[in-house]
C-alpha cells in the first residue's frame, strides 16, 4: 500500500554527527544495527522502485507510447537515484520487480536480515524457474529466517542450485546453455596500474583453463625459471594469448592522449590510455619504447588540445552523422559513457540536442554513449543541453524532473614548443599517426 513517504533527515543528521559508542560491547551492537538498517532500507528501495516502475509504465501507456518501449528509462532513472550505473539499475529493477514471487526472502530482506547482493543471486539462481517452483524454494530456503541469516552464501546459493535443477532440470539446463552463449572476455583497471583480465566461461572450460594454467607455471617454478605459482600463471596467460613474452611489444594501436613533453621528454605528465584510463606518463612511454625495441611498427593516434584552455578544438559538420574523425575525437575526449554514474564503453556519438531539434553535429553538442544510455534518452520526458561548453558539462534532465551532470574528464594541455617538436620527430622508429591535428588558438 501506498503512503507518506519517510521523513529521514532526522536519520542521517544523526549518523552524520553523532558520536561513535562509548564502549566496545555497544560498539558492536550498534554496527550489526547499522546493517540491519541498510539491508531494510535497500528493501525499500525496492519497493518504491516496483511501484515507481509500474506509475511510470501507466503514464507512457496514457501518451500513446508502444508497449515495448514503455520501460524506456525507468533503469536509468532508478540508477541515478541511487548513484550506480544504468547496467546495475536495470538489475535493482529487475529484482524489484520480482521479488514478491518469493515472499519469504522478501520479508526477510525488508527485517534487514539479508543483504542486497545475497537476495540478488537468490534471484538468479532461480530465475529459470516456474512461479509455483520458485515459490517452493522460497519455503525450503526461506521460510526459517534465522537460518536464512546465518548459512553461508556459497553454502546457500549451492542449495538454491540443487534445488532449481531437482525441481525443473529441463529448465536448468536451458538456463545454462543460454548462459554459455553469453561467454566473453573483459578488461578492467586495477590499482597500481594494472587490469583485471576476466573471462566468463562455461565452468568445465574454466576449470580446464585454471588447471592447465597452473600445470605450466608449476613447470616453470621447477625449472627454477620463477618462485611464485601465482606470478608464472598471469606470464604463462600471456604467453599463450598474445604468442609473445610478458612486457614484449605487441603490434597494436595504441590511443594515448598525452603531452609530447610526457612522450619524448620524459616529463610526468599523466596520460590516457583507451580501454584502461589513465595511466603514467613513464609506463606510456615503456609502452611504445617495448615496441621500438622489439622492432614493431607502432601506431599512436593522438590529440591536440589548444595550449590556452586545454580543450580539445572544436570540429563541426552539416552532416547528421558524426564523421568518423570526429567520433573518434569525441570518444576519447569522453573515454566512457557520459551518464552519470555509467561506466560503458562508448557505443554511440549522440547529439546532445537533438538533430532534429537543430542541434549541431559538432565536437560541443556531441557526447559518448553506451547503447543502453542512448536508447534511454530518446524516451519521452528526457531532456539534455551542454550546460558549460568549456569544461563540456552536459545537463541531463529525466521525466521527473531531476536534473544530473556530467563533465568531460579533463584533458593534457600541449604548448605551441610541443607540437613544432613533435613535427620534427616524425622520422623516428615511432609513426606518429596525427588523425587529428589543429594549430592551437
């Protein structure tokens, strides 16, 4: 049932400025209270987003709007609101949404005896399921909340997967084979400068892959070539995805946006590199000089800023598409999706306006969105203007009414000097590939 919603500035005033509890016995008490109250309140959240996704479905239903695309957006807006990226409000939606159909979990997770991330893969694990099947593993996993609370998660997801299989094995198979055409490979930054190479595999590939992973570095730290297991796995990686040793050059493209000061004078100016962020300017230029020993060809795209204002200078067309220079000039100026919050790569260079609004193809009104972000855009209610162009901070309101922004991360600056220099070296072992190149203001 609907009502008033909570008046919860009192709440958070005092957990901003209250004193921590005298003693450790309270300490204590008061932190598993404090959990207790985010797991009740990522409930609510729950609640209040089914309801704000059904309000939000009637009224594009009242303006005539397809039934397929009557969602449009909601994800996103749910997302804001909670500060996360569009990719995770879908999935909050989602189990939202369906989280009444195991009513146990439920009222366990609005008591705050369960957490967001362990209802969420209840969730999964049962998602193959039949209503009335779903709702029997809610009783027999469920039902008894102190036993809920305390089983472990591995222990427990293990037992909500026995039980999808026992129940409906069609279904589970089903289920696993769709999961296995979703295989894939992705590439995240860690800290220190390093990424996070994940491969989502069937599970006898996986564990096929791990164990002859681990059988060569074992090789390895016999021979007396390497001490740690660990280490001779990631070489071993390596090897045997690239065809060539860890830390020799790999003929690829490398987009760096750098300084040349930071690329051929050895100064610390920070760089970017696509795929990963940014980077040091040392380890770019080991990067390129990895190559030149190895004697690769070595391909850098680079981009000039205007040495006054570090921007990027403007490009324009008349055309409605983005030419593909400029696209490219607009994707790394963005480096991920522009949204709030989104973490994507960039699948789409979107006018801010509209270009059937007037609105320019152009360096200014142009923004890096992933697909899912773009599509939630062109629904109806949803607004964007270019609220500061020189810092390109774009003003993105929702059908609610809620205003977000979102800034272009800030970019090199590179002194007239530079660019004279860099034309002077254009002979060396280095090819310097200036797809986009302007004489600053």
């Amino acid at each position: 049932m609907e009502g008033q919603p909570l008046d919860l500035d009192e709440v958070r005033e005092r957990l901003v400025h209250d004193g921590v509890p005298a003693d450790d016995t309270a300490r204590i008490d008061e932190i598993r209270l404090l959990e207790q109250l985010k797991c009740a309140a990522e409930a609510r959240q729950a609640r209040i987003a089914s309801a704000f996704d059904a309000s939000q479905r009637r009224r594009a239903a009242d303006q005539g709007v397809p039934a397929d695309r009557q969602g449009r957006g909601v994800a996103h807006q749910v997302a804001f609101a909670r500060r996360v990226s569009p990719n995770r409000g879908m999935r909050l939606l989602g189990l939202a949404k369906v989280l009444p159909e195991m009513p146990h979990l439920a009222a366990a997770f609005a008591e705050g005896r369960v957490t967001e991330w362990r209802v969420t893969q209840l969730l999964k694990e049962t998602a193959c399921l039949t209503l009335e099947h779903r709702q029997e593993v809610d009783q027999r996993l469920c039902a008894d909340a102190d036993e809920l609370e305390r089983t472990g998660d591995r222990q427990l997801l293990g037992r909500a997967r026995a039980l999808a299989a026992e129940l409906d094995a069609k279904a589970a198979a089903e289920a696993r084979a769709k999961a296995e055409n979703n295989r894939r490979v992705t590439l995240r930054p860690a800290p220190d400068t390093m990424t996070y190479l994940t491969g989502l595999l069937p599970v006898k590939d996986g564990v096929a892959a791990l164990a002859s992973l681990r059988a060569a570095a074992q090789q390895k730290v016999s021979a007396g070539e390497m001490t740690s297991i660990s280490q001779a796995m990631a070489d071993v990686l390596v090897e045997r995805v690239t065809g060539r040793a860890p830390g020799s050059g790999v003929p690829v493209t490398i987009d760096l946006v750098m300084t040349d000061n930071a690329l051929l004078d050895g100064s610390d100016d920070t760089a970017y590199l696509d795929e990963n962020g940014p980077i040091p300017a040392d380890l770019a230029r080991a990067i390129v000089a990895g190559n030149v020993d190895a004697g690769l060809r070595t391909w850098i795209r680079r981009l000039y800023t205007a040495p006054s204002s570090g921007e990027l200078v403007s490009m324009d067309s008349r055309q409605r598409l983005f030419p593909a220079l400029l696209a490219k000039m607009i994707t790394l100026r963005d480096q991920y999706c522009r949204n709030p919050w989104c973490n994507s790569r960039i699948k789409h260079t979107d006018h801010v306006r509209p270009h059937h609004e007037d609105g320019a193809t152009s360096a200014e009104n142009g923004q890096g969105l992933c697909e899912s972000c773009n599509h939630a855009k062109q629904a109806p209610g949803w607004s964007a203007e270019v609220f500061d162009a020189h810092s390109h901070t774009v003003a993105t309101t929702t059908p609610t009414g809620h205003t977000y922004l979102s800034q272009a991360p800030p970019l090199v600056r590179v002194a007239p000097d530079n660019l004279r220099y860099v034309e002077r070296r254009h002979t060396s072992p280095i090819k310097l590939e200036l797809d986009l190149y302007y004489e600053p203001a």
